[in-house]
C-alpha cells in the first residue's frame, strides 16, 4: 500500500508538548496529519504539571514576601490566603493555554478527534469515540505518562498524587508527602508556603537522587531551617482512613503520623496499557514504557514514540526537541538524533535549583583531575529582611581542558540562570572564558564570574585542598 492510499501520512495519538509540535511541524510541511487527544490538550506540562505547579510556586512564595517585606519598610494588615480563588484563577489561565494548544494545531491544517485512539494494526487506528478505523502511513505515540500509583502500599486508594494535589477542594492543615525526587520536593514547599503543616518523608539516604550532593545537601538544610520536616531513611508502610477523614500514616520505622492528607510523588509510570502495543509488536520495557531507537523509532518500522511514555528523559523542553528530530528523520530525509548533552534543568524549590551538566560524583569518575568552584553567601535581598538563607553556586572544571562540565546554583532564580549557563555550557565554555567576562554588580550572578580560585581539586579520587 502507497503512502497516499492511506489516510494520513501522520497519526499523532497524544496532544502533550511533543505530540502538538510533532503535528504543527509535519502539518506545515504539507503532510496529511490528524492529532487524537482523549483528555485535554497541553498534556502533563500545561494541564497537569509544570505550568499549574509553578502557579502553585508563585502562590506559595508570597507568604515569605510578606515576611520580608517589614525590613523595607512596608507595613501590612492581616494577611489571608484564599484557597478557591488560586484554584480558580489557576484554572482560567489552564483553559486559555489549552485552547491555544488546540487552535494552533488547527491553523496547520491537522485534523482533531477528540477521541481516545488506539493501535488496531501497523496502520490502523481505532477511534474510541465513534468506534471507527483510520489509517496512516506514520504513527507517533506521545500518550505521556502519569503518577506512579503505589499498588503495593496498603491504602494506596487514600492517598492523593500531584494530579489531585492541583483540584482539592480545600487546603489541608497537615500533609505527609512520601518521595524524594522533584516532585515531592516542589510540592513540599509549596505546600509549607501556604502555611500548611508539610512532612516530607523518603527512603533513600538524602533527597534529589541523581543531583549534585551539594545541592541535595545545602536544599534539605534549607528546608528544615525554613520549618518543613524532612525525614530520611524511612518510608511509609500502611495508610489508613479514620472516622474524621484524616489519615493515619504508618511508617518504616513504627511512627505513626496523622495527618489531613498523604500524597504519593514516586515516580511516573507510561500510559501505554490499553493502548494497542503488544498487539502489533511494539516492545516495551519492564516499566511498561515503549522502547525505541536513537531516532525514536520503536520496534514497528513505521511507529515512532516520544516524551514521557518512552522513559528516557522526562522534561517537557525534551519532548519538544524529540518532536522536531523526529520531523527530520521521517518528513525531510534529515534521520536526526536527539541529543541529550547539557541539558538544562531546574527544581522550582524554595530556594530553587538550577543546574546543567554534570555532578562532581560524575566528574570524578569521567576525569583525571578536576577542579571545584564553590561559593555560598547571604544574597543581598536577605540583608533588610533578616532572612538567614543563603544562595549556592558551584562550577565544576576538567582541569585538562579548562571545561567547565558541571554549573549548579541553589538560590532564588536559579533556573532562569540554569537556561543561560546551559548554552555556555552547550558552546564549550572554558573556565578562562568566565572569568574573562565582566562581572555585573550588583547582582548574585556576578559569583559565577568572580570565583579565580579553586576551592579545592579531586585527582584520582583524591581530595585535593590548598
């Protein structure tokens, strides 16, 4: 069969990030493209994730604006925090980007089905909606993912995951978050910043696995210093529901936590049960995620898969760049591979993380010697407030070369700074380079290009200091 005898020359089955650009891009290319979204158009990021939790972020941050506010001289009356009007609002803004997702993929020329789709055959697919089947020449799966759900934790069906945290009806007083990745962290201090009474609870060694210790360490500090209870080394075992609704929390460790509501941020699980995969040989990994090639080409010739349901890197900027490698690869005869070196990225805690490149565990072992730049102080904002917190910055050297590998900040606006320092990184800055580069005072930044001198070396695994 010809690409023409089909009816589309793309499928797209998901309306995240990546699915809209994959269609938007092929679309404008002249191709016959129809998108099929079950929900919402915006995916995790804008219905579900990054956008109503960094509004969650803003509402949070106030509560210490205010505080800081009397150093400077401003005088307020009773403050109050109403918890349906951030919903509200919050909603709204939701609404408007998702009707502008959908209207810009309409100005392509895509077709839209508002319908779940899944895989009927190499070609076919199955329209949930008015049960019908369509054809294509291409497929592209980008059905994302959702929160892992604890099947295995006695009282699972209690307990409320970031989806539900962004459409409770009332604030609770008292939260026990169990995770130690980003998630939970974000939503641990968001949670505290709207006065709520917030335990964040995990079994690892210390939060942020897979982040710099530095940061992991300086966080957790902050955290606890601003009032939040972090707890380490524990886990919960047992949820129950008592007569008031509140929930009793059993714990690891034979504590026993009450609290208004227990939320589970454990990981992400794909979106690919009922989806049609294993009937036409798709392969997917233990997790359930679809395996693919450098080219996000799955195991099914002409089936593509990108963005959360393939478990590579999960951030909504990484979807969007999958998407346009994958336009070039099957629409422009250009096979391009994404490339996931330096990628920028940002934990929106308070204070936040910024980070790009590589951690100094990672360094270690990837180099003969390197060299750490480390600074931390009291950013001048904090002078007049009398708040105590202090900001973090660290670049990590390969002393060979004089490449910086490794930029990470802890501090306010971190991740605004993450996204310039990820293109010095990207175009191969040396250490010469930033200290070469005019300082701008006065501002925290200014640190990344004032640090001459080595806090200390590592060679052969070495701590060198002095």
């Amino acid at each position: 069969m010809s690409g023409n005898s089909y009816d589309y020359d793309l499928f797209v089955i998901g309306g995240g990030s990546g699915g809209v650009r994959a269609a938007r891009r092929a679309a404008m290319l002249g191709k016959r493209v129809a998108i099929a979204e079950e929900y919402r158009f915006g995916g995790t990021c804008v219905i579900r994730g990054c956008v109503p939790k960094k509004l969650f972020v803003y509402a949070s941050q106030f509560s210490e604006a205010h505080e800081d506010a009397a150093g400077y001289g401003w005088c307020f009356g009773e403050r109050s925090f109403d918890w349906s009007t951030l919903m509200a609002n919050k909603d709204r803004e939701i609404e408007r980007l998702e009707n502008l997702y959908a209207a810009n993929v309409a100005k392509t020329g895509a077709e839209i089905f508002n319908s779940r789709a899944v895989l009927e055959g190499q070609h076919e697919i199955r329209l949930l909606a008015d049960d019908r089947v369509v054809t294509a020449d291409q497929i592209l799966i980008a059905v994302g993912g959702r929160p892992n759900p604890h099947p295995d934790l006695p009282g699972a069906e209690h307990c409320i995951t970031s989806e539900e945290a962004f459409h409770l009806t009332e604030l609770p007083k008292s939260i026990l978050i169990l995770g130690g990745g980003y998630i939970a962290v974000e939503f641990a201090n968001i949670f505290h910043g709207l006065d709520v009474e917030t335990t964040l609870i995990y079994r690892g060694m210390e939060i942020l696995n897979g982040f710099d210790d530095d940061l992991r360490h300086d966080l957790h500090q902050a955290m606890v210093d601003k009032g939040l209870n972090v707890v380490c080394q524990d886990t919960i075992v047992e949820v129950k529901q008592l007569d008031d609704g509140r929930m009793e929390a059993r714990c690891d460790s034979g504590e026993v936590r009450v609290v208004d509501q227990v939320m589970l941020a454990i990981g992400r699980k794909a979106n690919t049960e009922n989806l049609g995969c294993e009937a036409v040989g798709i392969e997917l990994d233990s997790r359930g995620g679809i395996v693919v090639d450098d080219y996000s080409r799955t195991s099914v010739d002409n089936i593509w898969a990108l963005g959360d349901v393939t478990h590579r890197v999960q951030l909504t900027p990484v979807a969007i760049h999958e998407a346009m490698c994958f336009v070039e690869t099957a629409f422009r005869n250009n096979p391009t591979k994404p490339d996931y070196a330096t990628i920028p990225t940002a934990v929106f805690s308070q204070p936040e993380i910024g980070t790009v490149g590589i951690t100094e565990a990672e360094a270690c072992k990837a180099y003969d010697e390197i060299e750490i730049y480390r600074t931390s102080f009291r950013p001048m904002k904090n002078t007049l407030s009398g708040r105590s917190g202090k900001m973090m910055m660290k670049l990590i050297v390969d002393a060979a070369s004089r490449k910086v590998v490794g930029a990470h900040i802890l501090g306010a606006d971190a991740g605004e700074l993450s996204q310039a320092l990820g293109i010095a990184l990207k175009a191969g800055v040396t250490k010469d380079q930033f200290d070469a580069t005019m300082a701008v005072h006065p501002t925290a930044a200014e640190e990344l290009v004032t640090m001459y001198e080595p806090t200390y070396r590592v060679r052969g695994g070495e701590k060198i200091t002095g």
